[in-house]
C-alpha cells in the first residue's frame, strides 16, 4: 500500500464536478483507492463511491491522504495526486 498527503486548492473542494471527476478516474484502476480527510478527521473512504467522497466532506484547503493498493497502486495514485495538482481539469 503507498499513499499521499495532498492539499486541495480547488476553490469548491471535492464537490459536485471535481468529485465526479476523481471518481471516475480512481474507477480506472483494479487497485482499491481510499481518500480520508485528514484535516476533518475520519475514516477512509471508497475513492470509487461518488457518494462515499462526498462524505469525506472536502472543502478547499483541507490535507486529504489518498492511498492506493493493488497491482497499479503507483499508476493511480500518481494519476488522482496530478488530478488535484491541476485542479480537476482533464
């Protein structure tokens, strides 16, 4: 398992667009991807779930830990990491 702290710049979090978007590229991967709130605390999450990111309740600025486990960890977790790096835009 590996994973990542992240901050989330996006002006409107993990939220509507930019989690549909997460979503369906965590989806592209056979690993299991979690996304926790580290800010807000909690548990991790399905990254696949729309509904399960949602809960994570991420808004701009919060510190979220991705992590990934599986036989493309490195590929998804450097892909969903650039994913927030360019604010969601594909």
């Amino acid at each position: 398992m590996i994973d990542h702290t992240i901050t989330i710049t996006n002006d409107v979090g993990l939220h509507a667009r930019p989690a549909a978007v997460f979503v369906k590229k965590a989806a592209e991967f056979d690993a299991a991807i979690t996304i926790e709130n580290v800010t807000r605390g909690g548990d991790p999450m399905n990254a696949k779930i729309i509904l399960s990111v949602f809960k994570a309740a991420v808004s701009q600025g919060h510190e979220v830990k991705i992590a990934a486990e599986g036989p493309d960890e490195d590929d998804a977790l450097s892909a969903l990491v650039g994913l927030i790096e360019v604010d969601f835009a594909e």
